[in-house]
C-alpha cells in the first residue's frame, strides 16, 4: 500500500485519473476485489486533489463513474459466470462469508446491493452474486448508482480533507506533530472500520427471524 501511494501520489493529471478509475473499477468488475485496493486508491485521488494534482470534481466524477461501471460489469459475469467462479479455489475458502453475503442479498434485496458498497468484502462480490441470482438489472443500478455515489463521494472528499488537514497541522505544528496526528487519525478510522465491520458481518450472518419471510430482490 506504501508503494502504491507513493506511485500514486507522484503522478499529475491524466495519469492519476486512469490508474484511481482502473483500481476502482477492476476492485468490482473482476470478483476479485478483495486483492484490489480499489477504495484505498479512491482516498488517494483525493489527497491527490488536495496537492493540486488533479481536480477534486473531476477526481469524484471518476471514482463515482467507475464504481458505477465496474459494479455493473461485475453483475454481468456473476449472471453468465457466478456458479463456475464460486467453485474456484480462492472463493471456496471464502465460502462461509459468501454464503453469508448471499443470505444477505436474499433478504434485503437491492438495499444490500448499496450497503455493500460501504463493505469491502461485500463490494467485491456483491455485484456478481447479484448477478447470479437474477436480480433484474434496472433494480441493481438504481441501488448501485446510490451507493457508488454516496461511497465515491464520501471517500474521495475523505481524502481531500485529509490532504488538507495534514498539510495545514504539518505547516502551523512540524512533521513531527503532523505525523503523530496522522497515526492517532489513522488508528482511530481502522478501529471504527472493524467494529462496523463486525457488525455486518454478524449481520450477514443472522438467521431470519422465525415466522418472516425472506425479501425478494425488489
């Protein structure tokens, strides 16, 4: 990630917005998100803004728009691939959180096509489970343009703001101080992150409720 933020923090323009836009798309597209940094890339499109590399409207339009893509194309191979990829190695040994993510899709229908996107594991193969339970496709793009929305927006404002406080703590106290904030920052946001994770997963995971029924995919 080190490395990655490095590269990615040294670029200008065009070549920030094609390899933000690549990772964000591919975390999606590929069902293999969860090897992608696709949300950590979006953040450091939005640091990128703050440095002046690249405009922050433009950079939000870019994460927005391959968030969007890259779910929609995701939905297309779990429609014409989802059982075949589910029986492939890397996802057998996610089977338990896969059939947790599909109990979720099941009873929540299209509002667990717009959490997902706020999940990291759920973002990457919401999409193709969507596909592959048939979920009618104007159904999941309503759901996944929202949630690419609210997700790329918040995450690359995220990153500008960021950007911003590090540059100004940097300026007013030292590096020093600016790096400790940092960190102190840093853990904080992860610690939050898990216990949210947590959640949905225990979420995911719940049985439904004695004598309910089960959502359909809207």
């Amino acid at each position: 990630m080190t490395r990655l933020a490095d590269w990615l923090l040294a670029l200008h323009g065009v070549g920030v917005y094609l390899l933000v836009g690549l990772l964000v798309f591919a975390e999606d597209a590929l069902f293999i998100g969860f090897l992608l940094p696709g949300e950590t890339a979006a953040i450091l499109g939005g640091v990128a803004a703050s440095r002046g590399h690249v405009a922050l409207l433009p950079m939000i339009a870019v994460v927005v728009g391959a968030a969007i893509l890259g779910d929609s194309a995701g939905y297309e191979v779990g429609r014409h691939l989802g059982p075949r990829l589910l029986s492939t190695r890397p996802l057998r040994r996610r089977e338990q959180r896969i059939d947790a993510a599909r109990d979720l899709l099941a009873r929540r229908g299209g509002t667990a096509v717009f959490l997902g996107r706020f999940v990291a594991f759920l973002r990457a193969v919401m999409p193709a489970l969507a596909g592959a339970a048939h979920m009618p496709y104007r159904t999941f793009l309503a759901f996944n343009a929202a949630g690419g929305l609210v997700s790329g927006i918040g995450t690359v404002v995220l990153g500008y703001l960021a950007g911003n406080s590090y540059s100004t703590i940097e300026k007013t106290f030292g590096r020093a101080t600016a790096l400790i904030i940092l960190a102190i920052a840093v853990v904080a946001v992860i610690t939050w992150w898990i216990r949210r994770h947590t959640a949905q997963r225990h979420s995911a995971s719940a049985p439904p409720e004695p004598g309910g029924r089960a959502h359909d995919t809207d």
